[in-house]
C-alpha cells in the first residue's frame, strides 16, 4: 500500500482531525507506509503490557467474583470504543482517532475500580493526591517503555491531547504538569474526543444496569423505576412476548443504548450546522463542546447516573467489595512506604536517592500499586498479611 492510498474512500469533514496535519510525535521517528499515525497509535495501545491488564482491572464488579461475564476495565474499554467508532463514522471524523483515545481513556486507572482510586488519592494526598486521568498520561508517556529509543509509547499529538482533555480543559494547577502543559491545556479537545467522552458515559451507563441486574444487586422492579428503561421494556415485551426474562432485559438496554447514541448524531449535526466549524482548530477554540446529547436525553442520562449511585454503588454487595479493596490499597501502600525492603528489586531502584524526597518515593509506590491487576493486589495483601497466603476476592 502506498501512503497516498491511506485516505481512500474516506471523505472527512473539515473540522475532523486530519491525520495529514498531524503535529507528529514528541521523538521523531520514520513514518509507517501502511498505516496513518492514529492507526498506528491504536497498534502501539492495543499491544501495551498496561492495556492487557485492564483484562483484570474491576469496572464495578470484582473479576474474581462468581460468573464470568461481568465487565472489566477492559471489556468496557472496548464497549466505549465501539460506540465512539459508530458516532465518529456517522459524522465524518477520523473513526481511528476516536477508537484509539476511546481505548486508552482508562489506562491510568489503579485495581478495584474507583474505590481503588479513592484509595490511593487519600494514600497520596499531603504528596498532592492522585488522579486517574493524571496516571493514564503518566503510563503512556513514561511507565509504558517498550520501545529502545524513548519512554513511553510515543503517540501523536493529537491522542495524547485527545485522552488528557476528553472530558475538556485542563484547569488549575494540573494544567501545569508535565503531562499536559505541551498539549495546549486550556482549549478543548478535537471532536474525536469530544465523542469518545459521551461514549464513555452512555457504555457505562448503560452496561453498568446489566450487570447490576446479572449480579442481584439491581431488581427489574427497581430498575422499571427508570422512565427510559420502562418505555423500552414495554416496547420489548409487546413486540416478544414469548421471550425468556434475559433476552428481553439485553433487548430493553440495547434500545435504550441505541436511541442515545441516534440522540447524539442528531444533535451534533444540529450543533455542527450552526456552528459550522472550518477546521478543528475551530473546535478547539470554541467556548464550549459540540458534541452533546439533547436535553432531554441528557436529563435520562443523569437519572441513570443517580438512579446507579443510589441503588447499585451504594448496594452492600458493592460496598463490601469497596470495603476490602480500599483495605488492601491502604495496607499495601503503608507497608510498602515504611519497609522499602518490601519492593521488588527494579522497584526499589526507581525511589528517589535523597530519602527525603518522599513524595517521589510515595509515586513510585503509586506507580507500582497503580499498575497490579486485582488479583495481583490481592495476592500481594495475601503474602504479606494472611497466614492463609489465599488469593480468593469472592465475598
């Protein structure tokens, strides 16, 4: 293939992010023949040591628990890329951009979903806290290394600006921080982002009520509560009614994730007309997002968020497994900090030389933890705290 033939039968939109306009990487290296930069971004992310971990990284429910179809950071991951593929496509943008930040978005996150983050923020906080978005840049720009010639992965630009500002401007101090004050902190990111973004919180939202359901911690007669979910499970249960319990609870989530993904085309082609952005640094400079749901869909979307925070992250089933996990990350970071001894030998040589530098020795700590699956953190916890020595996360 020629590099000419990249483009081929693909028409992009002016404000889409071109590939041939790239700002390139921060190391210089030969051009792939076969592949445009995004493409080759999503190569280097798929074949990363931190993306496979996420295979063993809890989005809500812990991996190890009873059943094997509960989602993962990983299987999310995927689900969000799917999504963002689907708008992207729809609306003229580079489809391959999207997918790559879509993929990288959680790279950063610590085991146990976001009580393990809870965890290791209060762990960290006199040192300044710790952010996930913060620890994703950090693990593709330095942690991740396995190239010879550089840290990290080395991806354009335009992803690395894409997964820092996904969720918008970088405010406030952070702006200042390695990761993110090249990437122009203050504007917004490419409309590739932007709907890697809604992806995320339409994927979430709605997986997140299916496997709430699978597990029990969610009853259908709670979940029927939910206007959106209502409508489409009568729409369901009218067209199959002689279908079993499960197959008709996939087809109401499938609707309603459907009719927000149409939501969102509809609505951003309506923005984009009005606005009518030339270039992306149009976007970039507007005052606000352009990709956005209705406002009818984004008050569904809301109740959905509340609806989950009150009826499933707060459920004593998820509570307990939070309870363990902020245990185990607290345990391991304090038994790590005060007997270096503990670390790993290729650890140890990453702490600061001045002793007195803790709050280097308290990241690299950070890093090391940040990185384990769930079940390597449980096991690390078993050798060091459990005569049992047991590995079992099952509650």
């Amino acid at each position: 293939m020629k590099r000419e033939d990249l483009d081929k039968g693909r028409i992009l939109a002016p404000y889409a992010t071109k590939w041939r306009e790239s700002r390139g990487r921060f190391n210089q290296e030969p051009v792939a023949l076969d592949r445009t930069p995004f493409q080759r971004d999503r190569d280097r992310v798929i074949h990363s040591d931190a993306f496979r971990r996420l295979q063993y990284k809890t989005q809500v429910f812990a991996n190890s628990m009873e059943g094997d179809h509960f989602r993962t950071r990983l299987t999310h991951s995927l689900e969000v890329a799917q999504v963002t593929r689907t708008i992207c496509r729809s609306l003229d943008l580079d489809d391959d951009l999207g997918e790559v930040i879509a993929l990288a978005h959680d790279m950063g996150h610590p085991p146990f979903g976001h009580m393990g983050e809870n965890a290791l923020n209060a762990c960290l906080k006199q040192y300044g806290g710790w952010k996930h978005n913060e620890q994703t840049m950090r693990v593709i720009m330095e942690l991740e290394s396995p190239y010879g010639g550089f840290d990290g992965l080395n991806l354009t630009w335009e992803t690395l600006e894409g997964i820092a500002k996904h969720n918008g401007p970088i405010q406030g101090d952070e702006a200042e921080s390695n990761f993110f004050k090249d990437l122009e902190p203050n504007t917004y990111a490419g409309l590739e982002a932007q709907v890697a973004a809604l992806a995320d919180d339409i994927a979430y939202n709605h997986h997140d009520l299916d496997d709430g359901l699978r597990a029990g911690s969610l009853h259908l007669e709670q979940v029927m509560e939910l206007p959106q979910f209502h409508r489409a499970y009568t729409e369901v249960t009218s067209t199959f009614p002689q279908a079993n319990p499960t197959r008709i609870i996939k087809e109401t989530i499938r609707r309603m994730l459907s009719r927000q993904v149409q939501d969102v085309l509809i609505t951003s082609r309506n923005i984009l007309m009005k606005v009518n952005p030339q270039s992306v640094e149009d976007v970039r400079n507007h005052s606000e997002t352009l990709i956005k749901m209705s406002e009818d869909v984004a008050k569904e979307t809301k109740e959905i968020k509340e609806f989950l925070y009150d009826n499933m992250y707060r459920h004593y089933i998820t509570n307990r497994m939070g309870f363990r996990a902020y245990k185990i990350i607290d345990e391991l970071f304090a038994a790590f900090f005060e007997h270096r001894g503990l670390l790993p030998d290729t650890v140890q040589k990453e702490l600061p030389e001045n002793k007195n530098d803790l709050r280097g020795k308290a990241m690299v700590i950070a890093d090391y933890i940040s990185l384990m699956t769930d079940r390597s953190a449980v096991r690390e916890h078993a050798r060091l705290f459990s005569s049992r020595g047991t590995d079992d996360f099952a509650l």
